[in-house]
C-alpha cells in the first residue's frame, strides 16, 4: 500500500456556510494528502485549509470568488435602489 496521495471522498459539511457567497450547506470537503480541502457547489469557490486551519483560497479561485461576491452585492443594492414611480405618478388619487 502506497501512503503517497490518498484523496478522500468528497461529503457536504452540515452547517458550513460558503465564505464566498453565504450559501449554508452547499461547501464539500475533501481531503488530499491530508490537506482539507473545500469546494462551494454554489458558486465553485475553493480553497484549502493549512495547518492551522485557515483558508486558503486556491488562486483560480479567485476570480470566481470575486465575480461571485458582485452578485449577491448588485443584488442587493438593486433591491435597496428600487426606483418607485409608482409613488410620484399619482396626481389623479390625491384627494
Ligand atoms: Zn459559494
């Protein structure tokens, strides 16, 4: 038996929510050499963990990790900048 690269399988982690775009249960964590890895199915952020437990974004990931962050962002001030036209297209309701 070789102790060289052994690669476990691949399990969701309950509870852990994806440090790229905040969606719970959706990081996978496997391990290779011993090394944690992690993989969001959500947005394909990745990154490792070293030795003492930090992550370590993988530096393809970073792109992915960037454009994933201006999407919930644009969502957000989307919803916040809604216009409302509604509101000052009302001459006719005013009593
Ligand atoms: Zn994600």
């Amino acid at each position: 038996m070789s102790e060289g690269h052994v690669i476990t399988k691949k399990r969701f982690i309950a509870g852990a929510v994806c440090p790229a775009c905040s969606e719970p249960d959706k990081l996978m964590m496997w391990s290779e050499d011993a090394v944690p890895h992690r993989e969001c199915v959500a947005c394909g952020y990745s990154d490792t963990l070293n030795e003492q437990g930090l992550s370590v974004p993988k530096e393809l990931g970073t792109r992915v990790n960037t454009s994933a962050l201006k999407v919930p962002d644009a969502k957000v001030q989307a919803v916040q900048f809604f216009p409302n036209p509604k509101l000052k297209k009302k001459p006719d309701e005013q009593h």
